[in-house]
C-alpha cells in the first residue's frame, strides 16, 4: 500500500464569467507537498466575454474587477507551472478540469483526485456535499487569512486542500483515496459486522 503523501498535489478552484462555455477570471493552486498544505497562488484573470450577473452573485466579481488584469495568455506559464505535480485535486474537478483544458491547449491534466466523489464515498449519508456544507460540517475554515470569502478562488482552493487533508484520515493510502478495489488477499479477510 502507497502512503497518500508519497505524491505532491496542486489544489486548484477556477471561477468563471458565466458564459457558456465558461472563462476564467479568477483561479487559485494551493500545492500539498509531503502532506503539508503550501501557501497559495491566484490570479484575477480578464476573460474575452463579460461577467454574468448570476455570475457576481456566486463569486462577487464584476467585470469591471478583472478590467485591469491580465489575459490568461499572460499568466498560463505561472498556472503550467503551479500545476506541475504529479496529482491534482478539486472540488467537483471535472468543472475545474475543463476549463484548464479549454484554457491551455495542449495541457494533458495528470492524476485527478475529486474531493466531492471521494468525499461521497468516504463519508457515506451526509445531507450535503457541497463545498460549503462540508467546510462548514468540519470547520475547514477556521484560521484562514482575513478577507477570504466563498465562492472566490483562493478560498475554495485552501478549504478543498483542507477537505482532501481530512479526507485522509478516512482513507490513508493512495489506493483507498483512488477508490482502487480491495487486493485479494484483503477481500478474503473476516469482516467484524
């Protein structure tokens, strides 16, 4: 069996304008090296389309926000570079995931780990497993910086490092976070229910 932190990690939150597809405006990685959570990295990006007023209701950025940042063009060598790990992880990752693929033509995303599916299977009959609810349930974000709020990229990403931190204390190796089906030596072991 595989200590979980045998891998380095890069936490990532994008938020978007609301447009379909979505574009970034703002992304957050928050690196997890040796099981130790790292200071992260965000970005305020413009995106070629406005802001969507349901959009601003979510995260709180209006276009005007992001008028003076820079184009995702501008900052994708520092994101290629702070996604760099071996594993990525995020909160319903498959939305964060496409984006970054959308964003970085060519960028093949490595080990994905879904801290909402895993979340799921791990901590089985939980009446939610928004983000929110389970940063909430297990105080994710008690002791973080001033001036950090939901829905921002910053935020999300350090309490989903957090969440998937927990998360280890359920599941302490590398096969049982992937979701890897007992070996057989352990499926022939007693059960003690």
């Amino acid at each position: 069996m595989t200590d979980w932190t045998s891998l380095d990690y890069a936490v990532v939150d994008v938020e978007g304008n609301g447009q379909q597809p979505p574009d970034l405006v703002e992304l957050a990685v928050v690196p997890i090296r040796s099981g130790v959570i790292g200071q992260p990295a965000s970005w305020l990006v413009r995106p070629s389309e406005p802001i969507r007023h349901f959009a601003t209701r979510i995260h709180g950025l209006k276009t005007e926000d992001v008028a003076e940042a820079p184009l995702f063009t501008d900052i994708a060598d520092q994101v290629l570079s702070a996604l760099d790990m071996p594993a990525l992880v995020a909160h319903n990752a498959h939305v964060d995931v496409d984006v970054l693929t959308r964003k970085m033509a060519g960028w093949q995303p490595p080990e994905v780990f879904d801290t909402l599916r895993i979340a799921r299977r791990l901590l089985p009959g939980r009446t939610s497993y928004r983000l929110g609810a389970l940063t909430s349930a297990f105080h994710l974000a008690d002791g973080l910086p001033n001036g950090l709020s939901p829905h921002r990229a910053e935020y999300d990403a350090l309490v989903a490092a957090r969440l998937f931190v927990k998360l280890t204390t359920c599941a302490t190796t590398l096969e049982e976070l992937r979701g890897s089906p007992p070996r057989k030596d352990e499926d022939d072991a007693p059960s003690l229910f």
